[in-house]
C-alpha cells in the first residue's frame, strides 16, 4: 500500500483492488512543478510530429566519457580511460565519521571528490532529479550533491541527492535519500529537488553536481562511476494533456518479460511491507532481464526457494531506500540497473507517447511512472496514488502495451491501456483524487534502461529524447 509519508515522494505502490482507490496520497508535493522531457533546447515534437513551442522544456545532461571525467574540479579523484570511461579515487584527500542513521554505527571514511562544471540550464528549472551508474565494492559508497544557483544569482545549498551503495553487507552504509532539506525557497524530496512555489520563484538557473567517493581508510578498493547526470525541468501545473496520434512504435510489441508484484505480498516485509508495494522493482527486473541480464543463483541464494521469481525479492532488497521506507527511489532504480554488466540507466521525462515510440521502435522498453482512480483508466482494475510500469509496446491502433505488475500472476501481466487515457495519467501534473482534492502527478517521469553501447538506431532513438 502507499503510504502518507511527510517529505518523501509517494510513488512506490499499486493499490490491489478498485476499492482502494479512495487513496488520499500525494505523489509528488502540490507545490512541484514536473515535467516532459525534450532533447535540450528542442521543440516539442509530441503530436504527431508537429514541432511546437516548448511550454514543457527539460535538460537532462550527463557526463560520461573521458572528456567529461577530464572536466571540472578534481579533489583526488582520476579519470579512467577505456571502453566505459570512468572516475575513481587517485588518492585520498578528505575523511569522513560518519554515523549510518538507519544502523547507529559510525565508522571513518576516506574519500575523494569531483566536481562537475557548471551546467546552465536552457530554461530555468523548477524540479532536478540526479541520476548515477557506479560500480561501488563492498566497503564502499558515494554521495551526490547539487550545487545550484538561482535566477536571481543566489545559491542553493548543498543538497544531497543520495548517498548510495549497491550493497547492504556488514561493511556497507545503508543506501539513504536525506530529509529536511530546504532553505525556504525550494527543498528535497526522496530524490527530488522541488522549488517551492514556482509561480512565485526564483527558479533553478544553473547547477554543479559534485561527486564524493568513500571507501575504508587505508583501503585499495574504489567506487568507479561510469554515468552521471541530471534531469532539470519546469513544466506548468496541467490536469490535462493533448492527445498525441499513433506514430512510428503503432504495432510494435517487446518481448519483455512478465512478472506480477502482487504474488509476492507478504515476502519480506522489511522491503517496504513486501510485494504489494514492489512496482518500480518489478518494472526493472522485467527490463533488466529483457536485456539478457540479471542476477544469478548465487547472488539470490537468500531468497526463501519457495518463492517463484526470486529475481524480484532481489531487485526490491537493492533499490531499498532506508530513509524513504520504500523502493521506489527514482535514482536508487536507475543505479541498481546498472550494477548488471554493461547496462546504463536513467531517470528523465519525455514529452508525448510518441517519444516511448520512438524508443520502442528502436528496441528500448521504457518504464513510467502515474497516478489515477480506477476510472480513468478503462481495464486497470484498481486506483494508486503511485505506480510504475513497463511499456512494451503499442497496438496497430496505438494503444498502450503495458507489463502492469499489479496483476494477479505472471500471466495476466500483459495489459493494454486506451492512449489518451494513458497519456493524461502519465502526464499531467495534478489530478482530481478520490475526495475530490488535488493531488500531484508525475508529469512524465520515466526509467530508461540501455546497453553501456547502444546501436546506432538506439542511440538515434536516445539522442532524440535528450540522452546521449
């Protein structure tokens, strides 16, 4: 079940059944202003592929080859070339104790730093989310920080983004978001930086990430980032969205594997309440295997041998996000993809059902993030105030070829969704609850998951949706 949460993003969970529609839950704060994302700098191209003005920009910017690991300020940390360039620590330059909030244990880490150059955003920005793809050994972690500045010419604080491992062993911090976070012009929240109240400003108008990794003093071991970037949007409060018309993914389908979240309800609770809440887990673990990756026996040996898809209890253990109680952090999903050999991942917005297009023609499921009431959309069979799924495909028609994980079994994962029915719920950016109050939308929040080398038609298809 979802959950009212004070300062965390309520995005995580499906309700099983139309009844439990009368959710009251905000899916992102009313006060946000999300949006769809756009190649930067591009005109929208969301309805039938009729340029027009932008009133939706996003920028999402990611560094990722050795140029970019050369840029900025270096404090310790070294580029590493090859294949995948990446950072790493060169030698250490800071040290930290730190006292894991979620297991009382304070231990000294040494770290290094890296910070990115200053990033102007194309329209000021009402919202930023931070994406990463690392490799972090047991024993190590790292944090990601925005550094902003306002249109005003002020600055933000140094808000952290998350302080993120891949593992949860003995020598790991416990993967977290950080609460309480604001200066009383804008705040974070789980994963999101919000500016308060949009209308009133100032907005976002440039940003640094910087980039700390830590490891145990004295250590050889390094965390090795390979991708890191930001999503930055301002999207205007909408209820509604333009319907866009069937294009280029019309009669495309996926062979994305199928997996149900509601047949693990009641598996370890102590991953936010179990199944019932383990949509965004479940969406990955179907992409991540539609990529021929995965985790192996060995990894998933802790998983009860009575339970049928163990590869789900795993995806749910390792996005956890202590702090937020759940796992349906956007970046922790993103990161945890990534940890497959050769997998990127990333958290941006995009425009119309037509840029999902353009990714399922090129061969790249993409998964969403939306909220609505068991009415408005036709077959769904229940109401959530947060729910991820995998897109698939589309209809000749250009209906929506979801892999709804709140489904009863495997077997009834695939559904298919009326387009304009979709495209609102996914879009907007507020909505009528059950009440009869307002309450957020996601306004086009999705996870893209690719090959470390894309083709070249998947590049293609990445590029024109901002990704490169």
């Amino acid at each position: 079940m979802t959950r009212n949460a004070p300062r965390r993003t309520v995005i995580t969970a499906a309700l099983a059944a139309a009844a439990a529609a009368a959710t009251t839950a905000v899916a992102r704060p009313a006060t946000a202003a999300p949006g769809a994302a756009a190649a930067p700098g591009a005109a929208q191209h969301g309805h039938g592929g009729a340029a027009v003005p932008d009133d939706a920009p996003v920028d999402y910017h990611g560094w990722t080859s050795f140029p970019d690991w050369l840029s900025g300020t270096h404090s310790g940390t070294r580029p590493v070339p090859g294949a995948r360039p990446g950072l790493e620590i060169g030698r250490a330059t800071g040290s930290l104790d730190y006292t894991d909030p979620h297991t009382g244990t304070t231990a000294t880490w040494e770290s290094a730093s890296w910070t990115s150059p200053v990033r102007d955003v194309p329209h000021p920005a009402s919202e930023l989310i931070a994406s990463w793809n690392a490799h972090t050994p047991a024993g190590t972690w790292l944090q990601v920080e925005l550094l902003g500045t306002y249109t005003d010419g002020t600055a933000t604080p140094a808000y952290v983004m998350g302080r993120w491992t891949a593992g949860d062993g003995p020598e790991d911090i416990r993967r977290t978001s950080v609460d309480d976070q604001t200066d009383g012009r804008s705040s974070i929240w789980t994963d999101t930086f919000s500016i308060d109240d949009a209308a009133a400003g100032p907005l976002l108008a440039s940003y640094r990430l910087r980039l700390t990794l830590f490891r145990k003093p004295g250590s050889e071991l390094t965390p090795r980032v390979w991708r890191l970037g930001a999503m930055a949007s301002n999207i205007p409060d909408r209820f509604t969205v333009p319907a866009s018309v069937p294009g280029a993914g019309a009669g495309v389908e996926l062979a994305v594997p199928a997996y149900s979240q509601n047949i693990h309800k009641g598996q370890y609770p102590e991953y936010d309440n179990g199944g019932e809440a383990w949509c965004s887990p479940t969406s990955s673990t179907m992409v991540i295997e539609y990529w021929g990756r995965g985790p192996t026996a060995e990894q998933m040996a802790w998983v009860d041998p009575s339970y049928a898809d163990p590869q789900v209890d795993q995806g749910a253990r390792y996005t956890y996000d202590y702090q937020y109680e759940g796992c349906g952090n956007w970046p922790f999903n993103a990161a945890y993809a990534a940890t497959y050999p050769d997998m990127q991942g990333v958290i941006t917005r995009l425009h119309s059902l037509n840029d999902v297009e353009t990714l399922v023609a090129a061969g790249i499921p993409v998964i969403t993030s939306q909220s609505f009431l068991a009415s408005e959309l036709d077959g769904a069979g229940y109401g959530t105030s947060g729910h991820l799924m995998a897109l698939v495909g589309f209809t000749a028609e250009g209906d929506v070829v979801a892999n709804d994980p709140a489904s009863d079994s495997d077997a009834v994962v695939r559904n298919v969704y009326k387009r304009a029915q979709f495209e609102t719920i996914w879009l907007r950016t507020k909505r009528i609850n059950a009440s009869g109050g307002t309450s957020g939308g996601t306004g086009g929040v999705c996870y893209l998951y690719f090959p470390a080398k894309p083709t070249p038609r998947q590049r293609r298809a990445l590029a024109s949706v901002g990704v490169v």
